[in-house]
C-alpha cells in the first residue's frame, strides 16, 4: 500500500464505524490523513490549570481543575437528585450539576480533592457560571481509566503509580485540547489520533527538500507527531511552524500556477488613441484625478496594452473612486476598437451604474444618436427584469457592436448574450459572484478579455493573497478632494432611551437643512415572522433579553413606526430587495432627486449608491451586521460637500464583543484597518467565507492575519519553484499535495479568485 493510500483510508476501518460516523458528520474528517490534520487548538499543562475567571458564556470549554466540595440535594419529596460539585484552579470557582441517574458515576468517581477534565457549555444558573452534565476524564497518579473512557487518552502513569519519574513526567506534560463536538469530546478525539498516529510516518512530503532544510523545518512526520504528542513546548513550535508553512506553500502554489498559466492565455492587446474617447471624457472631468487613481490608471493601462489577458484585483476605501478608474479602463478599451462589460452582483446596482456612467459621460454616452458626441459609444443595461423589445434592442446592440459599454447582473451570462468584440470585463464585488460566472463571461470574447474585479471593502493584503491570489492587486487608498468626514456614534438603546429620541431628532434636523437620510434594518420584516407585541420598533426596549428573543427590526415595521411617530411629517419610503424592479428604481430615483427625505431600507443600499445630499444614516440593530459591511453601508454617507453622520443603534450590553465591534467601527474611518479588526474577531475559519469553502477546509493552522510574514515569504517560494517546473515534474510530492488540496470543488472555488 503506497503512502497516499495509507493516509486516504477511511477512518471506519481504524476507529469503528460509530466513532467514525460521528467525526464524519459533525466535523468533517472521513480519512486517517483528515484526522492526522485535524490539529490540537491548545494545550493544558497538567500542572497549569486553565483560568476558570475567564470562562466565555455559552462557549463549549474544556478546563482542567480539582473538586473543592461535593453535595447531593433531594427534592420532589426525596425522588429527584441532583448532584453539585464546587471545581476550583486557583483563579476561580465553578459549579457543576448532574440530576437524577446521571448522579452516582460522578459522585463516586469525583470525590473533594480528585482533578479530572470537564468539557461542557457555560451557561448561568442563579447569576453564576455553570456546566450542567459535563462529561469529564478524571486525571490522577492513581492507575484507572477516568469517567467516560477518557483516562487512558491522557497516559496515566498506571500501576508504577509509585515511581516518582512516572508521576512527574505525567504532571508536565501536554494535554492536547482538540477542537471538538457534541457527542465526541476532546480527550475522544485524542484516543482516535492515538490509534492513528502511528500512519504519521507513511505521509508524503511536500516540500521539496533544499526549501525544507534550507527553512530549517523538522519533516513532515515528525511535525505530525510533535503537534499531536508534544513532549515540550519547543515541540509544539516546531510542528506549528511547519505546518503553517506547508498550508500557506501549496495553497501559494496552486494560485502562482494559475497566474502562469493565465499568462500564457492570449489576448488582444488595447492601446487607447490619444485623442479618442477617453480623452474627450476626461476634458469633461470637473475634477483632476488624484494621485492615488493616476498611478492605479497606469498600471491597469500598461496590462491592457499586453497581449496576455490582464487579471487585477482594484480595492481600495469606500468612496476612493474605484468606479472612475473602472470606467477610464472601459473607455480605453472601447477607443482601441473593443466593448467592455461591467458585471454588478443586483439590478439596483447595475441600473446605478449605468445611471452614474451616463450622467459622468454625458454625450459620450449617446454614440449613434442624433445629438451625439463624435466619439461616442452606446453605453446600455441589460438585466433580468428588461420588458422584451428593450432587451431585445440591448441584445442586438452588443452583437453589432453599436454599444460600447453595457452593464448588468448575472443577465450578462446568459447564452443568448453575443459580443461583436468583448476586451475588458469589471466585476464589481466580486465576492458575490461564484466562478462559473467569471468564466461564462470570458468565454463570451474571441479571446480571453482581459480582467478588472473591484472589492468594495479594503481587505488586508494577506487576504488578498490568499482570496485573490491568482490576481494582481492595484489598491487606491486617498480619498478624492471635496469628501467630507462621516462622525460615527454608538447609541445605547437599551441603557439610554433618550439617545435613540435624540437620534430622530438629529435626523429631522438633517432633513430641515435640505439634506436627506437613510434608515438601515436588518430584515424586510413581509415574512411571516411576527414583530414583538406591545412595542414599537423604533422605542428603545427594557427588557433584559429583550434583544437576544425578538427577531431583527424589520424595515416595513420600522417605516411604519417613524411615519407615524418621530419623523411624522417627513416624506418617508422604503426600498428592499423583494420589491418589484420598476418599483425598486423609482425610489432609487426619486430620493436622489430629492422627493424622499427619508428612506427606510435593506442592505440593498450597501454598494455603490451614489446620493450626495444623504447627509445621514441611522443603522437599526447595527450589532447584527458585520464591521466591513457597516462600512461599507456607512460610505453612502458624506459623498457630497455637507459633513456626514452615522448612528450605530443597538441594543447589545456595554461589555459584550457586539459593543465592541461598533466602537471599533465608530471609532476609525480607516477600512483597512477595519477589515483587520473584521478578520480577527471571526473564527479564523470564517476569514475565507462560507462560499470559499474549498480553502477554508484546507486552512487548519493558518491564520490569514497573523501569519502574514509566512504567506508573503511563501508566495515568493512558491512564484520561484513553479518559474523553474511550472508542470511540477520534477516534484511528485508536491504534486501529490496539490492534488489533494485542489479536488474539484476547492479548483472551483479558486478559479474564483
């Protein structure tokens, strides 16, 4: 049996198929080589305990600590029981309960005194921190299996109890802390990795060996054991170190060979005449463009002028005139004899786009029409909700080529849509949009057209490495001239009622000086959830859990309430995402011409809407929204010349991470600095998203913020290995790796980008 095959053998041969079934369903690891990668989260010295003052409510933890006092209380006339133990480490006190049958085993098996491991969810029982049934291993000098089959996961020295090397060497060593689940506890997880190990020496290894040795980094087998059974600290360094690099190396790989071979792609090379199209625009600009757009400009440019297809990554602040940039690259493309299409993740989107570009090209836009400037091009919508003879004359446009520009949604990608000549395609958003998309769209060009995806939110550069790793990245980090700042507060709902009154008042106050707002909520609120009784959306709510039990505020009650209480009086009108799309558009329209003074809406405000005059915008719930996208949200503000302001409401207790999250936002305008601060507060797992599932399965080590010298050192190993042996031949473990890491769905979702 070769070494892949050994690792690839599914874990119901090795573990039985009830242990298995359970680390299938509930975390995904179905073969030896998952198991082998699914890695301790920490280790517990049994000598150290872990710090019971700093257990997190309503988390799933594992401690380590010694039972202070036992006591058993009857009730129901003597037929109920419940068992409470006290657990104390040194920094705090715990309580346990067991009821009913559930009481003998721990009573007898956990007297005052003995120390055992307790796994089990924190929750409150009388305004103090328990586990209710833990399941829990007993630890001890004393020879015997611990409660739930755990002891012998943790070497107990055994009979040579007595040896006093056997029972030192126990205290100090490491207990690995193993991600775990319900029905499958920590020291579970570590009997299985012990039956498993011994397989660590049959893993291929995928570095080649100069990089290895020259790095300084233990082989992989050896990592593998060190990490599982360390025996010192140093141990855990080694394998960590190793390990990381070997995730952020065939992940670089994968992505610099993507980069090879789209460079080896032909496309038509699109140099813009000097006195075309983009510079009869660009006379027409009422603005110089700021340093920032005139290097990213430049570098787009000369990628246009090559004859391999240009991938680049435009990111940059919210409000950074990304879009200008965009559309200079269209024109150029159009002037050089090509079409260039914008691709927006929803209709309300793409007809703001395609109502912005019109306004800033004026008569450019109007190519082929009476009235129309000489070097005109046609610029047009195509979405799905197009009645038939307009999207039939849309159609028909972009096949004779009579229109230079379009913009859509996912209506682009249809088989029916024909391209005279595509050049350049822009994807705005692009984590909105899946890999199929990207590449129907290409495939609509004779060759492949070159690539422009813009983000809306700054994202760290790692991630950029990692998430668009196959892309060039241009950022724009300057603000244009003219953009005013947006003040950001927080406003306690539940502690100060009368600061959310005040913040109708300052939004009436917005409105009285010609200017308009925006109210976000965080659901449509047509479903068939109920709103909760007795209160109107918009009072601040009392009631201690009040927050946590209703649903989110919803825009149609919010609207509602405001019409008919605070903003009584003002032009109110709401927009979500379920509206029909003429309606949709008509109160996109009239609010920025300024017939809605206030407009009560989903996130489908989030990107791209361009209202100069909104001055304000009050988030409801903001704590259910995530820090990049309340940024994004707050950027619709403060795009004009009157200063913006954005209240956060929420009804989150002072001291809870929700609370925190918003004075972070509140407290920088800075996106890069927030996406950081977005990154770190999720799971290092969530850091690639949900639909990026392909990577994130493959990150087991790697944290994309913290670990950003190993990814920048690794990208540049990885460019130079696959310049020397782009196919690999001369490296079949690596290959071997990659192929593992890159099964059908993770090439998918890499494609992405």
């Amino acid at each position: 049996m070769d070494d892949v095959s050994v690792l690839s053998e599914p874990l119901k041969k090795t573990l039985g198929p009830a242990t298995a079934k359970v680390l299938g369903e509930q975390l995904g690891l179905h073969t030896v080589g998952d198991l082998l990668h699914h890695y301790p989260r920490r280790y517990e010295e049994r000598g150290q305990l872990t710090r019971l003052s700093e257990l997190p409510l309503d988390e799933d933890v594992t401690v380590v600590a010694q039972v202070a006092d036992s006591r058993v209380h009857t009730f129901n006339g003597g037929r109920g029981k419940r068992l409470e133990l006290t657990i104390t480490d040194g920094s705090g006190r715990l309580q346990l309960v067991f009821f009913g049958r559930g009481v003998h085993k721990p009573q007898s098996e956990l007297p005052p005194g003995s120390r055992a491991m307790f796994a089990g969810k924190v929750s409150v029982f009388n305004r103090r921190l328990q586990l209710a049934h833990p399941t829990y291993a007993k630890l001890g000098a004393e020879p015997g299996g611990g409660a739930e089959g755990g002891g012998g996961a943790y070497g107990e020295p055994g009979a040579a109890g007595g040896d006093d090397a056997a029972v030192e060497s126990w205290a100090g060593a490491l207990i690995p802390i193993y991600p775990a689940c319900k029905g499958m506890e920590s020291w579970k997880i570590a009997k299985a990795v012990d039956a498993v190990l011994p397989r660590a020496r049959d893993a291929v290894d995928p570095l080649p060996d100069a990089l290895r040795e020259g790095r300084g980094f233990v082989p992989l087998p050896e990592a593998l054991l060190k990490v599982h059974r360390p025996r010192t600290k140093a141990d855990v360094e080694d394998a960590r170190a190793r390990l990381k690099w070997d995730e952020a190396f065939v992940l670089q790989v994968a992505l610099a060979r993507r980069r090879y071979a789209d460079a080896q792609l032909p496309a038509v090379a699109r140099r813009a005449p000097a006195d075309g199209l983009l510079a009869a625009f660009d006379a027409r600009l009422p603005f110089t463009l700021t340093e920032g757009q005139r290097k990213v400009t430049a570098e787009i440019f000369d990628d246009l002028a090559t004859e391999h297809p240009m991938h680049r990554l435009l990111q940059g602040e919210v409000g950074s005139g990304k879009t200008l940039v965009a559309l200079r690259a269209m024109l150029a493309v159009v002037d050089a004899g090509g079409q260039a299409a914008m691709l927006a993740p929803t209709e309300v989107l793409a007809q703001q786009h395609h109502r912005s570009i019109v306004e800033m090209m004026g008569e450019l836009a109007e190519g082929g029409l009476l009235g129309g400037a000489e070097h005109g091009t046609k610029v047009v919508a195509l979405t799905g909700s197009m009645g038939v003879p307009a999207r039939r004359q849309a159609l028909l446009d972009l096949v004779t080529g009579e229109a230079g520009i379009v913009i859509g949604t996912h209506a682009l990608i249809e088989d029916k849509v024909k391209f005279h000549d595509l050049g350049l395609v822009v994807v705005d958003e692009q984590h909105r949009f899946g890999v199929e998309q990207r590449d129907a769209l290409r495939s609509k060009g004779k060759q492949p057209p070159h690539l422009l995806v813009m983000t809306a939110t700054p994202i760290p550069r790692t991630v950029a490495m990692t998430v668009f790793g196959d892309l060039e990245t241009s950022v724009l980090d300057q603000l244009p001239a003219g953009r005013s700042p947006i003040a950001s507060h927080v406003v306690p709902a539940r502690d100060k009622p009368h600061f959310l009154a005040r913040a109708w008042e300052r939004v009436r106050e917005e409105v009285g000086k010609g200017h308009q707002a925006y109210v976000v909520c965080p659901r449509i609120g047509d479903e068939a959830d109920e709103k909760p009784k007795g209160k109107s959306a918009t009072d601040a709510d009392g009631g201690a859990d009040a927050a946590e039990k209703r649903p989110p505020l919803a825009v149609l009650d919010v609207a509602a309430d405001l019409a008919g209480g605070a903003l009584a009086g003002l032009r109110v009108e709401v927009l979500h995402g379920r509206m029909p799309p003429d309606d949709k558009d008509d109160v996109m329209r009239r609010f920025a011409a300024g017939e809605v003074d206030v407009l009560v809406a989903t996130t489908v405000i989030e990107v791209g809407v361009n209202v100069p005059n909104a001055t304000a915008m009050v988030i409801m719930d903001a704590d259910r929204f995530g820090v990049s996208q309340l940024h994004q949200l707050r950027g619709r503000v403060g795009r004009g010349s009157a200063p913006g302001l954005c209240l956060l409401v929420t009804e989150a207790p002072e001291a809870s991470p929700a609370r925190a999250r918003l004075g972070a936002v509140a407290a920088t305008l800075d996106g890069f600095e927030l996406s950081r601060i977005d990154l770190e507060q999720r799971r290092e797992g969530d850091v690639l998203g949900q639909a990026q599932s392909g990577v994130r399965s493959s990150l087991r080590m790697l944290a994309v913020i913290e670990d950003e010298e190993v990814i920048a050192a690794a990208r540049e190993e990885a460019v130079a290995v696959v310049a020397a042996d782009p196919e690999l031949s001369g490296l079949p473990e690596l290959r071997t790796a990659l192929d593992a890491l890159l099964d059908a769905e993770r090439e998918r979702y890499l494609d992405k980008g």
